[in-house]
C-alpha cells in the first residue's frame, strides 16, 4: 500500500507558459484544502538539486492567478540527467520530507521524472504547461490558449499594415515541431495560407496558390509559418523566393518570437491550470503516481507518463481542409 | 430526394455575440467554393420579412473575422411569431430563389427556424451564436469563450482597486438563467464565491464564508453573481446585507454590462465559428436539413434542432466544487 | 538651511490608479541612486498612525511597474484629519527618523499634507495619482491615461451591439465633479453626445439632437455621461426620458464602475510616474518642500500645495466644440 | 485673395499608422459640418496619379476611428517625386474640382506636398501621422502613442519569459532614425539599458553596465535597442557579444518588426488625430496653406511645412538620465 503523503513538493520546469502560476496557486491550494504540505521548487529541476525551495500557503500564492511566466522560475537542467544530479535531487527531497512531486512542464520534464520516480520512491504527477500543444493525453496544455491568442492579436495588427500597404506578409510563429499555433492561429487569423511541419507543402505550391489569390483579387495576404516547417528553408528564404516571383507583392517577413510565450493567461487557461492543479493533489492522495493529468472532452483525465513521453500529439487536419476553403 | 442547392441565405438573429462576422464568413466563403450563391439578410428574421438583404461574394466578407457583432445586425423579430411574418419570409426566399438558410443565433432564432421549415420547404441549419453558452448540442456556442475573457479581464481590473483598498466587491456578470459565464470566470478570476441560479446557495452561508475567508487572513473579496441568480434577490440587495454583516469590508457593486457582449473575438471563437459556418454550408449540400451545427469533443456535428430547442446545456458542476477548494 | 534628508517615506493615499506602482518604484530607485534610504507605509495615512511599514530597496520594487493598484495599498483616513491622528503619524515617522514624505494621491491626499507639514517639520512632495485628472498644477495625472484607454475599449464593445441592433446607449463613467474623462475618451469613441459637469445641456436639447442624428441616418448612438453630470438627474434618467420620445432607440444603460480603476497602466502613465516619483525625491533633496509635482508641457514642474488645493482644473472646451463637429 | 475651397481631398501616405482612420474621419465630417465636398485619394500620391478616388460623406467613415491602418491605403510613389507624375495628379485634381488637399503621412509625404504646392495652385496642409515621432512642429505624432504602447504590452509578455528563465532580451523596435519609440517605451516598460541613435553608447560601457547589474543581484534583464541605433552593427551583433561576455545570462533578441505599426489606436491618438483633422480643415478654410497642423502644449498650431521639411524633432535627453537613475 501507498504510504500516506503528507508533503508535497511543486515545481515548474522547460519553457514558461502561460498559466503555471494558476497552476501553481492551484497546486499550492488543493494541499491545504487537503490538509497537506506544500512546498515549490524554484527552477525545476536545478532548485531540486539545489534545496532552493521556498514554503508556500494559499496566501503566498493569491493574486497569481492572472500573472505570466512562473514566480518559481524555471529552467532546463542539464545535471538533472545525470545519476548523480537525481541522487542528490531525491537527497534534497527527503531531507524536506517530501512525499511527492507535482511537476509542470512538457515533454522533457515528464522525461526526467518518470526516471526519477523509476529509481527512486517519489510517486510523481505531471501537469503539461507548454505553449506548443505538442503533449499526448490531453487535448490542450496550459498556455497554448493564451499563446494563440497572443499570435492572432499580433497578426491582427500586422494585417493592418498589409492591407494599407497591400504587401504580403510572411509570419514565422513559435511551435518546435509541431503546427498546432500555426494551424489554429493561421485559422483565427485569416491567413492564406498555413505552413506546418506535420504537412509536406510544395515550394512551388505555396507561391502558385498565392499568385492565385493575387489575381483572384486579394490585394493582401498573410502567410503563416511554423518554426519547425521547412517548405523553404527558413522563413526568409520563403520571403525571398517569394520577392522573386511576386515582387509587386513587396513581401516581408516577421518572426514573431519570445513575446508569444509570456502575457495574462486567458479565462480558458486558467481554468485549464485550476483544474489540472486540484486534481493533479487528488490524484496523488488517491494512490495514482507517474502519471500524467489532462482534458479529454471536457473531463479531468490521468495517462501514465510512459505512456505520453515520446507520443505525438495529432493535429487537427479537418483544419488544414478547412483554412483552404476559407482562403478562396 | 432532395432539390439541389443553388443559393443559400444567411442572417444572425438574437443578441449579438463576438464572432457573429467569423462564422458569416465562412457561410460565405463555402458557399463560394462549393460554387453556390450566397446572399445575407439584415436584422435576421426582420429582413427576411422586410426583403433586405444583400449578396455576398468572398471579397464582401474581408477582414471581417477579427470584429465583433454583426455587420448583417441582429434583431428579435415579432413578427416572424405570427404566420403572417413567415408567410412573407418565405415569399421573399422564393422571390430571390434562396433554396436554404444558416440561420445565426440562439434558442429563439432556433424555435423560429424549426417553425418556419416546418410550414415551408426551407432547409435550415442553426449556428449557435451567443456568449450565454445556454444551448444543447454544443460544448460551447460561438462569443463565450470572448465573454468570458472580457469579463475576467475586467475582473482583474476591478481586483487591483479590491486589493488596494481592502473591499468586497460584488461583479454580476450575464448568462440569463445560466451560470456558465459566472462559473467560469469565477474560476479563471479566482473569485471567492460564485452565485449561479443551477445552485441555490443560501445567502447566510454565503456570508459565513465571507466572514471565514476575512477571519483566514483574505483582506479583499470577489464575488461573482450570475444575473439569474436569486441568492440574495438581486446583486444590490446582497451587498446591501454584505454591508450590514461586514462592514469593514465596505462593499461595492459593479454590474458589467452589455460591454460583455461585444470585443474581438478570440482565437477559440474565430476557429470555432470558421469550423460552425464552414460545415453548416456543407451539411446542406450534403443534404441534411434542420439541424443544428455543434463542437462536442472537437468535433462538429449535427443534432436536429427539435432536439435542442428548450432542452438544457448543464454546467459543469465539477467547478463549483474546484472553485470551493481554490478560494480557501 | 534645510536639514540634510536621509530617509524619505512614500504612501499611496485616496483612490487607486494605475501607475501608482511605478511612481513608488521610481521613488525607492531614485533614493537608492542618491543613497537615501526609503520606507513605504501601507494604506497612506492609515499607515502612518499605525505605523505599518516596510523598508525598500531597489528590488523590493521589480516587476510592478506594469501592474495596476498599489501595494502599499491605499486608504481614506478619517482619524488623520484629526490633531490626534496627525500627531501620532508625526512620532511615527520621528522613530523611524524619517526626514520627508513623498505623497501619491489626489485634492484629499495633499490637504491632509498641506497640513501635517505645517504643524510639524515634516517637508511635503505630492505626486498626482488619481484616474480623475482634476488638479490643477499638472497637465496629466497618474492613472487618467490609463482610465481613458479602459473606458474607450469598454465603449468600442459596446458600439459593437449598439450597431448590431440599432440601439442608443447611455454609458456612465467616472471622474467625480469633472468631466476630463468623460469629455476624451467620449471623443476617443465616438460618442455622438458628451454630457459633463462643466456645461449645463439642457436635456431636451440632448433629445432633439439624437432625434436628428436618427433622421439624419445614425442607427445606433452613444451618449457618454460624467458620474456628477445633472443633466438627466442621473443616467437612468435620462435613459427614461430617451426611452419615452426615442421609443424605436431602444435606450440602455451601463455605468462602467470601479473596472475603470484598475489595469495595467499605459506607457504613457509608466513614463508620467517615474518622472514624478524620480523628480519628487531630487526636489525634496534639493531643499524644497510642500509642493506638488506635475508636467506642464513636457516638463515636469513644482507648484506650492496650498495653489493646488481646492483650485479647479479647466477641462479643454476645444473638445466640445470637436465633438459637436465630428458627431455630424 | 484666396479662392473660396468648395472641394478638399484627403489622403493618407508613406507607412501607416494607428489613428490615420480617425483623422481622415475628422477630415471628412469637418468638410459636411462646413458644408464643403470631400473627396479621398487611395495610396497617397499614387491614387492622385491614377485618378483613383471615392467621395465621402459622414456616413462613409462611420465605425473607422477604432481602426488601424487606413482604408484609404497608403503608398510610397516614386512617379510623383517626377514633374511628370505631378502634373497628372494635379491635372486630376482639377477634372475633380479639388481646391485643396490634407496629405496625412509624414515627412517624407509633406515634402512632396511643399513641392506639390509651389507648382500648382493648391493649398495643402499636412497632418502628422507616423508612428516614429520624428516630425518637428508637434509634440506628438499620430500612431506614436499607440505604437508605445505596443512595444511596451509586448515587452511586458517578453520580461514574463526573461524573469521565469533569468535571461537577458535584446528588443529592437521601430523608429528609423530616431530614438523616441525605443526611449519611451525602454523607460515604461522598465528596461535596464536602452540604446538609441540619438547618443552614442559605446559597446563596451553597455556590457560593464549589465555585468553590473547582474553582480547587483538582478537575474534578468531587458536592453530596448533602436532599429537605427549603431552601438552594435545591429541588435544580433549585439547579444553576440553579451553571449561572450555574459554567458550564464543567456541573451536572446526579438526584432519586434511591423506588428508596432498596426492596432486599435489608444484614445490620445484618436483625440490627437481628431483635433488636427478637424483643424486642418478650418485653417483652409481660413485661408491657411501649406502647413502642417501639430499639437504643442495641448493647443493645436501650424507651422509652415518649409520649416518641418527636414528638421529634427529633438528627444527629450531628460528621460535617459531617469532611465539611468531607475535602472539602479
């Protein structure tokens, strides 16, 4: 049988994300309501490795809820791959009397921690918190609600620009590799067209689509392209194949960058956070552990974490069928 | 079997909600690939009576999908209620050799529309658009994902001058008789208590937990009240008995407003809408009729309208019991 | 010769604004360049006779130059109008051998300091924080750029259902006994009429005019309201009477609140802050005392508080004639 | 005696910036108020070559001043820097019977204008619109304040990023030549360095002002840096060498690129846009020519566009030593 928990550390890891502070405050709120310790690790793993934690009650998290980035900081810890690293990690653990670890991030975070509670006897949960949308066993990660509209709001403003000055603009948006911002925000922006790594589109395709449209009587467009895409190289050499082909066109290039990652979290990520918070507590004092919890159809659901590290997560390609449609 | 499709007519009907112009657009734009008319009827069923429409062509819905309204308006129409009203309607369609609508809008455009295909062969989809979220077949209907991030932003806003100044505030948000905005703002605010008229809470308790939460240490409160609640018979007479029982709290009253009804839409509601209107223009090619189009488990499908018409859409009582756990 | 200053204290006092925050950072950076020391009390004069404060340092005030409120929290304190509650401020501040007090606030804030530095030895800088701009000394006030741009969003949401059904709408906003806010951001949204304190329009000269806005084609309109306008009695009033000879206008009402307080102060009002709270201390060093700081024409200047209290800020009539021209 | 101005065409040139819609909206319904026809060019120059035009009227601008971009569009025309490409367009001007032109854009527009003017007989006058700032005869420009705010909301996501991860951000923002963007929006958003053209900040004093900064306990840090500022050849250059020198902070550059031109513009900006458009107006009508309207000391004022043409419009040098007094 499980031994009780009665501590539980918390902790945000790999690249911020809008609402791992709701997700935090929820965490940290779930263990009182439970009657359980809490304390949060700053900087993922490396405060693990470190004993840099800091104690926390529902007061030290209120008006969080609405913040970006994460007040525990957070990094990618290069020791903690290490045996060494998570021996001394679970030394620090123990010390602190910690029975569990609440851990927030993505891919890689899930990766270290499925590890560290192989080896060692530190039941853990994952909460994914990631812009990109690229995690299996939940249909939305905390962040990518707000980092979408993040980017439809930057495109809206662009397409201001491009239909005063009827250029074409070409918009690389973050992802890694995989499309799921290019995709839904392409789609809420009304881009032309939508470049992503889950889908091989031609060089030549693209520019002729665009020509198309250009005599079909648009005088913008707005093109937009997921860092992982390759369809031309690069975003620049895209605009620049472009430039030859349809220089009346005047295109440009904007990458949208860092911006994308921070901001107030939206309603639906903190709610997202709220939850996946509370339940990730509940989860670990009803006995589950090395799982990971997420949204399917609108309930709270757990996939055990060697189930998700490594998975991909599908994008939806009836939006693919559905941008082209809309682009006429 | 059915007549073929040639023209189809489309209009928005009830209280306006943001994305309202996303999902014209995409009743436009499909229409044009799939190489049939489109025309637009102002002011819903009143232009259909009053034969005021307009055709629309893929260039007339141009940077439409980041604005909020309606650019067809909106209106209740009494008229259309009586057989006179639908009798003129239909004529009107036959004049113009409109073949089927995609009819815009909540519960009551949905009644209107099933009479009317009823008494006369007009195919009709529904779109639900409305922030309330008050609708069957839907996991969410077209401006309340906006809604709830216009009203959590002002909550927000309104929290920096509770935390300043130590108060109380009561904020009574929209739904009609749902508390789905409430529930989910509440949440994504973290608002201490939340009043929904799905759950009668007793004014008494409401203001014991007040009081605990000031005694626990919290020196500023948010309370969120759905306008159909009756806690405490409406949201002036709760701060009034707040004021009574908590006086140091010194409380205050905001009522949001019709400023929740309008906004650019966000991202969800613009794809949402894209994905709704794309597919309402499909189902009817495909020959289905009198239904409405709807998102369960991100996927769209049709639920016929009789089945939605004065049924109930359930929150999620699974949040009330997060946002208890969260406020302590 | 003025006593050399050591240690300055900072409060925020009456109504919140947004950028309060960064006028106490700029305050407590400022200090620490001149190697003064700096404390701030809590809840303004409250703070004070309570001797409730904290020390700060340069980092004490990182990451809140963009957050709206204070978090030296703010308060009207009925006891430092008093002999009494002046004094024990006094020998509070004496043993924490505090030299001079930088005050944010407004017209209440700076009576109070007018007078305490008058009974004690205690020099004075007022910086103006108030959403309200009525005083005299400053172009601008802390806060009024930010409420502008909140009050014009809420306005430009709600001409989105105003013109999706063809409705007029009375809005109320804040700005007590003056109409600044009520006369921009009515300009800046649009309004086809403005109704201050400082013009006495006759209501039915407000009814003919929105008359002849409807037959000279408007469908919708907006009537923006200063909170201590009489035109109509009070909104509601007005609204009534609209609804009784503009029946077809279909009249509603929104008073905005205290949303209009809070929010992330603009650039505008980071950069009016940190000037003001930069040039408070370097007077205060340089031997002035019981002025206020403000900007007049691009540069920040120091007026005598006892100029400022109880003189009358003139709104810019320009902008009535403006907006009787662009309401056309 | 100069003729009496039946007829005024407007338009809007070189980049496009928040506000222009305002101000052609004010253009247009100063004419209907004065009871003169108008008449708006599209792209600039380009249209009054081409003869490419539309009348307005109060109505045709309606629901515009929260738009960005302009929907007269906007150009840069090499033809009319051609004797040739003038005569067209003035040959056009008076087939439409156009007395007078408002040319809204910047310096680049007006010195076309002035030469436009001293060949033919038609009085022009410049409105300032440009988001740069960078035009002599006014305090500010129309879309600079919007622009601020901008760059200051997306360095504000940028620091969530920067202060979860400790790292250290290059952002280069907008402004051509001149420094007034990146210094306004470097001291709103609470940057720690920022590097304009308008001083000659030498590399290495940069790099051993953030070594300090990070040995005085800050962990990130943002450094604002002007497209036209040369401190580094350009902003990559720039985090190049803070990489060799500051390794552990991890520097990272966002180009901010062509989203600051665009947007719903902030209430200064319409009301800016407003007064000078209206006021241009009224100074052809009084006989004015060739003139820019501009706002100094909140007044609105002309100013030959001889002496703009050219100029400098001087950065206020004050902010840099506040800047460098709150980065403390």
């Amino acid at each position: 049988m499980a031994k009780k928990i009665k501590k539980i550390g918390v902790m945000t890891s790999g690249g911020d994300s809008p609402g791992m502070n709701a997700a935090i405050r929820a965490v940290v709120r779930a263990c009182a309501y439970y009657d359980v310790k809490c304390i949060g690790y700053y900087r993922g793993y490396e405060g693990m490795i470190d004993n840099d934690f800091i104690e926390l009650s529902p007061r030290s998290v209120k008006n969080i809820i609405n913040k970006g980035g994460t007040f525990l900081k957070s990094a990618r810890s290069e020791e903690f791959r290490t045996q060494q690293g998570r021996k001394k990690a679970y030394q620090n653990l123990k010390k602190s009397k910690v029975d569990a670890m609440v851990l927030i991030g993505g891919d890689g975070t899930f990766t270290g921690g499925a590890m560290f509670s192989e080896e060692y006897d530190i039941p853990v949960v994952g909460v994914p918190g990631t812009i990109d949308n690229d995690i299996c066993g939940t249909q939305y990660t905390i962040g990518y609600d707000t980092a979408l509209n993040t980017v439809v709001d930057a495109i809206d403003k662009i397409r201001d620009t491009a239909s005063s000055h009827n250029r074409l603009f070409f918009i690389e948006v973050m992802g890694r590799d995989a499309g799921f911002i290019a995709l839904n925000s392409g789609v809420g922006a009304g881009a032309e067209e939508i470049l992503i790594p889950e889908e091989d589109q031609k060089l030549e395709k693209v520019l002729e689509s665009l020509k198309r449209s250009k005599r079909s009587g648009k005088t913008s467009s707005i093109v937009v392209v997921a860092e992982g895409d390759k369809t031309g190289e690069n975003v620049f050499e895209l605009a620049k194949a472009a430039k030859e082909q349809l220089p009346s066109y005047n295109p440009r290039v904007t990458v949208l960058g860092h911006l994308q990652r921070g901001g107030t979290p939206t309603c639906f990520d903190r709610v997202l956070a709220s939850r996946l918070g509370v339940k990730s507590v509940e989860f670990l004092l009803d006995g589950q552990r090395d799982i990971m919890v997420g949204l399917e159809n609108n309930q709270v659901v757990a996939t055990p974490i060697s189930d998700i590290v490594n998975s991909e997560h599908d994008i939806n390609r009836e939006l693919l069928r559905i941008s082209d449609i809309l682009s006429i």
